[in-house]
C-alpha cells in the first residue's frame, strides 16, 4: 500500500513486511527506552463497533512514522477498537481498557504515558484514509472520540483554534500522561500545527491535566455543509527499538476530499 509519513514524534519500526511495502523510512537515530512490561485488556463499549464489512481484522494498518526494523522487532497483536462509523456530536465512540493504576513503580510512569505522534496519507485503501497513530508506552489507556462545534482547552477551558477545516473530532484519552515525572513534555517532537493531508488537515493538544490527554482533529476543508465523516480506530501492540509500544491509530475518511 503506498503511503506518505511524517516524522513527529520518536522514531518507530513496525515489523511485518506487509506494512512496510512503499513506506519510506525516516532518517533519524532511533532513541532506546526502557521496556514496559505492563499489560492492557480491552472492553469495547457498546458504542464502539468491532469490525466493519470487508475489514481484515489481522493485519495491522500501515504505520507513519517507520524506520528500518531491528531484530526482536514484532507485533504482538492487533485489532479494530471502533469501526467505520460517525462519532457525531452527544454520539461519542468509547473504548475502554483495564489498567491497575499505577501500572508501574516508580521511578516509571504511574499511567500509559504517550511517546510519540505519527500522521500520514493512505490513499490507495478503501476507503481511502488519513491516519494519525498515538503511540503509548505502559498500557493501552481509555478513549472517546466525538465531534464536537470547538475545541476547548482541559484546564482553561477556552476555544483553541482549528481554522480552515470542515470540523472538528475530539479525541479523550483517559487515565493516560503525555508528561514525565519531573513534568516535561514526554512526546519529544512537537508535531506542526497544520498537517494538510486531505481528511487530516491539522491537530492540536488541547489538555493534559488530572490523567486525561486530550487532542483535536481538523478534519477536512470547509464546504458547504459540513460532512459526516466516517473515523475507524487500530490498535496495535508492538515490540519496536527494544520498546512495548501500544498504538492507537485514528484513522478518517478521505473519500470526500478526494
């Protein structure tokens, strides 16, 4: 499958030769890290669909921000959390995983802390898509998606801009950090503002506060009337670079944006 990428966050491998094809790696030096030994169980709510007609549930959607794959390098698991559906506004999409908090000792993180952000174009799928993978190390954590009129900051609760897109979707992960425990940042590259992909046109942080992180996804460009725009969610547990990794890729319909 063709796909575009950019590197936003550490550098990541994804170890199957299905995924790789047309995927250009990154030239960057992978960063080593420890390796989590925590585990995530997942229990979709009943607003969350687990497959969707002609969905390959076994094989794990391409991943946007490669490099070249070392030995050990594996996927341990994979599987659609939320189908091909509209989160709309007051229909939200929850998916939820049991998590011992804290699921480390210390000096670990106490909860599934994001390390890194990829995005990129697929469209040659069908249908085809554009992907935004939030990559956990610790566990898988909760999450919501709903489209939502604005996007409001967890903490001060002021509209964060989304300019120049058809709306916005709202991703809620909770009980999850994106900061370490001297409170810096954990994801190490900050992602642009604007992506301008066709169904993924920009994204910003819109919290991390009290053990919920909190994102928006500009989806599209404005048109005469807003679109329902269809989002599935792949969730991918990995082994990559020596690292436990627990991916959860948001992924949007670019079909009216073709």
């Amino acid at each position: 499958m063709f796909c575009s990428h950019r590197r936003l966050g550490l550098p990541v491998a994804l170890a199957v030769s299905v995924v790789l094809v047309g995927c250009a790696p990154w030239p960057l030096t992978p960063t080593p890290g420890p390796t989590s030994t925590s585990a995530a169980t997942a229990t979709a709510s009943p607003t969350a669909s687990p497959s969707a007609p002609g969905t390959d549930t076994t094989t794990p959607p391409p991943d946007d921000a490669t490099a070249t794959p070392q030995p050990g390098d594996q996927v341990l698991a994979a599987r659609i959390s939320y189908g091909w559906a509209w989160p709309g506004p007051g229909q939200p999409a929850t998916v939820g995983h049991d998590n011992a908090v804290p699921i480390a000792p210390p000096p670990n993180p106490p909860l599934p802390v994001l390390t890194s952000i990829g995005v990129g174009a697929h469209p040659l799928a069908s249908p085809p898509y554009d992907q935004l993978s939030f990559r956990f190390e610790g566990g898988f954590p909760g999450y919501e998606l709903e489209y939502v009129p604005v996007l409001t900051g967890d903490a001060s609760g002021l509209p964060i801009p989304m300019d120049g897109t058809d709306s916005i979707l709202r991703v809620v992960f909770r009980l999850a950090q994106a900061h370490t425990e001297v409170g810096t940042s954990s994801v190490l590259e900050a992602p642009p503002t604007g992506v301008g992909l066709s169904a993924i046109t920009r994204y910003a942080p819109a919290g991390d506060f009290e053990g919920t992180v909190t994102y928006g996804i500009g989806v599209g460009r404005p048109m005469p009337s807003t679109v329902n725009t269809a989002v599935r969610v792949y969730e991918v547990e990995r082994i990559e670079q020596g690292r436990h990794l627990f991916v959860v890729a948001v992924q949007v319909d670019a079909s009216p944006w073709r």
